[in-house]
C-alpha cells in the first residue's frame, strides 16, 4: 500500500513537472515560401522573426527557437513555395496540429483561398504580412514598429547577417514583436483564448 502511495505522489509530482514547462512555452507557425521563385522573400521574414525572439528572456541551454512574451516560442517554418499540392498539404497538417494558434503568414492573394482562409475560419490567431490585411475580415495587420526599436533590430540584424534588413526581414521582425507584446499583455495565459485576441487586436493597433 506503500508503495502504491509513493508511486501516486511520484506520477503526480510528473504531471505538474509537464504542466508547468507547457505553460512556460508555445508553439507557432510562420506560413511562407520557403522554396521555389519566392523563397528569398520567406527567408528573409524568418531571419528578421528570430531577431525578434532572441531579444529577451533567453537563459542558458534553452532548446527552443528563443522567447517571445516571456515564454519559450517554437517556431514551425511552414512551405508554400513547393507548387500547389504541397502547399495544401503542409498547410493541412498545420489544421491538424491544435497547439499551433498562432500563425504569421505570407500567402499571395492567387493562394489565400485555397491556403489562408481555411486557417483563418479555424478560429486560429493570424497574422498577415502581406500588407492587405485590411481587406479580409478578421485577418491582423502588421504595426508599426517604434523608430528606436527598428533602428537596434537593423543594427542586430547586420551584425547577425552582414547586410541591411530588408522590407520582408523588417515585416517579420514587426509579426514576432505584436506576438511578444500581445502575450506579455495577458500574462503569458494562453489558455484564455478571448484575452489572447483582444490583446493582438490592441497590440495590431498600436506602434511598439
């Protein structure tokens, strides 16, 4: 009987070893060509993405792809630039992972149809980096980034890279600093999905 005591204690003690490092982390997609005639464009939003997430928060021998609103992010390089088919396909086992709620993306107006709305209608958190985000319903547009803030992210990104951060590498810099502003503004809670919106839709519309 005693032992079964200990073993419960034990196995309980796990579960909340589980709990509390998924609290502490999260994963996210950036949804791009990553291949193919446009893969430069999609190359250069991650760069300037990961800039983002390696500015605060970072602690020694972390396994994740850096920090944004004070948790572990991990992020998914999603590829839309290998032809249709394999678009979908990619974008259809991103539907199918339901940890990922947050997705920054650039996919073209010939694909949205096909690609962006059915992860829209998921009721997933996305963010357009395409610059029309005002003409789709329920899609975040991207904010301005603070002067001061993107003149230490082009330094960054040159030291990081060996050239200036061009228009995409800034576009996903802007995408990485609304996730990290809008999460920190609820705490980290990311269990309370009507909080987490309404803090991305106040962070879309306000420089930082």
């Amino acid at each position: 009987m005693r032992w079964y005591a200990c073993f419960g204690v034990v196995a309980l003690a796990a579960f909340f070893d589980v709990a509390a490092v998924q609290a502490h982390s999260f994963k996210l997609a950036v949804v791009a060509p990553f291949s193919g005639p446009e893969a430069e464009r999609g190359q250069r939003l991650l760069e300037g993405f990961l800039v983002a997430t390696t500015e605060a928060d970072s602690h020694p021998e972390e396994t994740s792809d850096g920090h944004l609103g004070g948790l572990d992010s991990h992020v998914l390089r999603i590829d839309i630039g290998g032809g249709r088919a394999s678009a979908l396909a990619a974008v259809e086992g991103l539907l199918a992972d339901s940890e990922t709620q947050i997705i920054a993306g650039l996919i073209p107006p010939g694909l949205w149809p096909m690609l962006g709305r059915p992860l829209l209608e998921s009721g997933r958190i996305y963010i357009d980096m395409t610059g029309r985000g005002a003409s789709v319903r329920g899609l975040l547009r991207l904010p301005k980034v603070a002067p001061e803030r993107l003149q230490r992210f082009a330094r960054t990104y040159e030291d990081l890279y060996g050239r200036a951060p061009a228009e995409f590498a800034q576009r996903g810099y802007a995408a990485a600093r609304l996730i990290d502003r809008a999460i920190r503004a609820v705490g980290g809670d990311m269990l309370d999905g009507a909080s987490l919106r309404a803090a991305f839709e106040a962070a879309a519309g306000d420089p930082g």
